[in-house]
C-alpha cells in the first residue's frame, strides 16, 4: 500500500493554461523547486530544476476494485498486468492523452512527485504539465485540479507539440515554419509552429496503444490467438515496421488458443505485424497531410524545406521516418532523445520563463 504518500493537499490554488509564447501569470516563493511533468498515456516522466529527469515509468495503477486503494503505481504495476485476481483492477488513469480516472490519476501523480522529490521540505513545488493540443477547456481544467491536488502550488499547461518543439531545439519563436509530429501512447500530434504559437494542428487518438490493440486484433483474426498487452508490445518493438525493410524477421509468439484453451505457439513475420499496423500508421500519415493542407501557403514551404521533426515513442517504430518521407517527399529529423523531448522542452520552458521574469524585474 501507499497510504503514506497521500497526505492532505491544501487550499487549490489558480492554475494557467499557456498558449504558445503568451506568459499570463506570474509564479511567486522564490526557492521553490521547479517540476515538469510529461503525464502521457503510456509514461510519465519528471523532470526536476537542477537534477534532470528523475523519474520514467508506466501511467498504470492496480488497485482494489472494492476500496478503490492502490496496491502499486509505475512500474510494479505494469508487471501486474495479466497476472491479477479478480478483486484487483490494473487499469490507466488516463486514454487518448486525457484523465479518464481522476481519482486514480490523483492518486498516481501524488506518489510520482513523492517519488521525484523525496523527503521535500520546500513545500509545494511549481508544476509544468504537458498536454495533447486538441483536449478541451474541461479536460484542462481537470489536469490542473489533479496536479494542485497532488500537491502542487501552482500549475501551467503546455501543449505538448510547443513542448517537444521547444526540446528538439526548433526556433519556434522565428517567423518561419517549424512542423512537429509527436507519436505518443494514446495521441499522434502534428503541429505548425511560428513566432512562438501554433498556426495548424491536428491532434489524432492514435499511437503506441491503438498500435498494440491492432495486433492483439491480427493475432486474434488469423491465428484464433488470444494475446495480452505486454506481449503485443514487445511483438511490437521486435518485429513491428511502418515500411517494408532491408532485412525482415520472424519470431514466435506465445498465447492462448481461443478454441481450445491452451497455450499456443505461433510463427509470425514482419510483413504480417506490418499489415496489422498498417491501419494505425495510415492514420499518423493522414492527420500529417490534413494539418499541412490547412497550413498557410508560406509556411507550408518553410516546411517543405525545413523538413518534419518526429519525436515521442511511435517514431521508434521501424521505417517510420521513411514512410512519412515517401508519403510527402519531406526531409525527416529525428532526435536522440524522442520519449524525453517533452519533458524536456518543458524543462527549457521553465528555464526561459524564469529568464524572462528576471528581465521584467530588471525593467522594473
């Protein structure tokens, strides 16, 4: 249990969405600890002022179904996926980029700041979390109540294609276009940015999740295979590919059959993982065509030149940068550090806000 971690949470205080360059509000207590929080589908992570990422681990909870009391959060509840009795609930606070289950997203965000910031006798930290550009204002205001009550001071919400452009290093506040396509668990967010807002976006719920789902789907419709989660990921990583691939693969995989029961064992290929992925991957090329359709015509060839910056975990998939490159004939950018981009554009977020705050003061 970590019944310890949740202590009472004071007074709520006011969060601020922050849109593009638009700074409304300025943070108070100085001293105090800066927090960045990436509170993705699949993963968050955290990022802590003047110690780096802290933290990386599952946006899973297991808990009691009855008491509703968590058991595990992180990583140890990944591990529990499958592999629970009936009384005990593994599930993810959050779908599509947003709080399905505020209690246990509550919950779970509580123990990951305890986590991040041990023994912390500064009271509470200032928090920067990141979101999918296309929630809405509820949705907004509901991960703001969940970070206040999780214990933060105050919030500011990021939307994640100015973060991830802001950690892949894009001069997004220059009058040119910068185009970001960040592939996450639950959302795939494509965005134009210039002068430091977001001219075109589009926000599609698919990614890694709705990846795993179309091969537990596959192995289900062509070998009567039953396939848990955990499974259809690593399938994923071992063998999953946007495009056809100079060397391909085979691999067996182990389930249960549907007719009879039992532990099965299959062959598969790349080519097949390929064609279960195909639908998904289709759709991350279609909200790419659809944002650069509705982009004005002088960025959209700012960005013809400038090329695609592709970050978040669905740009690991094998052939990813290659297939968006055949689909539109644009240059492709990867990054070293595509699960960390975010959170780490929110880091330099913070960075450059406290910069600015020092000049406001320095004016004064």
């Amino acid at each position: 249990m970590f019944s310890s971690v949740w202590r009472p949470v004071g007074a709520a205080t006011v969060g601020v969405h922050v849109a593009g360059n638009r700074f409304q509000n300025m943070f108070g207590a100085v001293g105090q600890k800066d927090v960045a929080v990436d509170l993705g589908t699949t993963n968050t992570l955290i990022y802590v002022d003047g110690q780096g990422i802290v933290l990386d681990e599952p946006s899973i909870v297991a808990r009691d179904k009855a008491s509703k009391e968590p058991i595990a959060i992180g990583t140890e509840a990944k591990f529990m996926m499958g592999r629970t009795p009936a009384n005990i609930e593994v599930m993810r606070p959050l779908s599509d980029g947003v709080i399905t289950d505020f209690e246990a997203c509550e919950q779970m965000l509580r123990y990951f700041i305890a986590k991040a910031l041990p023994g912390r006798r500064m009271g509470k930290p200032r928090m920067v979390i990141c979101v999918p550009s296309g929630i809405s204002g509820v949705e907004h205001r509901s991960v703001r109540d969940a970070a206040e009550f999780a214990g933060a001071r105050e919030s500011v919400i990021v939307e994640e294609p100015v973060a991830a452009a802001i950690g892949a290093g894009l001069p997004i506040h220059h009058a040119a276009g910068n185009l970001v396509i960040d592939i996450g668990g639950g959302t795939t967010e494509v965005a134009v940015l210039s002068l430091g807002g977001v001219v075109a976006s589009r926000s599609e719920k698919v990614g890694g999740l709705l990846m795993d789902k179309a091969i537990v789907d596959y192995a289900r419709k062509e070998y009567n295979l039953a396939l848990g989660e955990r499974t259809a990921e690593e399938i994923k990583i071992k063998l999953g590919s946007a495009c056809p691939m100079p060397t391909e693969f085979e691999a067996e995989i182990r389930g249960r059959d549907l007719i009879t029961g039992l532990p099965k064992t299959v062959v598969t290929t790349t080519s097949e993982i390929r064609e279960a992925l195909d639908e998904v991957v289709s759709g991350i090329v279609d909200a790419l065509k659809v944002t650069l359709d509705s982009t004005p015509p002088e960025l959209a060839a700012d960005c013809m030149d400038r090329g695609i910056t592709l970050v978040g975990g669905g740009s690991l998939l094998a052939g990813m940068d290659r297939r968006l490159h055949i689909e539109t004939g644009m240059p492709i950018r990867t990054v070293k550090n595509p699960l960390e981009v975010v959170v780490l554009g929110s880091a330099k977020f913070l960075a450059s806000y406290d910069s600015l705050q020092a000049l406001a003061a320095g004016k004064g």
